[in-house]
C-alpha cells in the first residue's frame, strides 16, 4: 500500500511562498524565470536563513542581484 505524501507544515508554505515572491522579484530584476528558479534552488539555505532573519522578498532579490 503507498504510504500518502506528507503536508508540509505551516513554516515549509512561509518559506515556500517567500521564496516564490522572491523569484518574481528576481524575474522583475531581470532575470529569467529559469535563472530565478536555478538561483533559489542552489541558494536555498541562505534563503531560508534570510527568511528567518526578517528580510522581505524584495530585500533577498535585492542583494541577489547587486551580488
């Protein structure tokens, strides 16, 4: 019998929809949406600590792209 997927709990779907507003911020910035995606998947942790420390999407897109 397969076992049901788990339902990521409150804080994962903050961090899932920060990060989704930080990929359109990047994709505004001038980035392409592949670019955006690639970048939050391989920057995921210090994301995720961005996340944590308060910063707005706008503010983690911000210093993603002046870096």
């Amino acid at each position: 019998m397969a076992k049901k997927p788990e339902t990521p709990d409150e804080e994962t779907m903050a961090i899932i929809q920060w990060c989704i507003e930080v990929e359109t911020h990047l994709v505004a910035g001038g980035a392409t949406q592949e670019q955006a995606q690639e970048f939050i998947e391989e920057q995921i942790e210090e994301l995720t600590d961005q996340f944590f420390d308060g910063l707005t999407p706008q503010e983690a897109a911000q210093k993603a792209l002046d870096d």
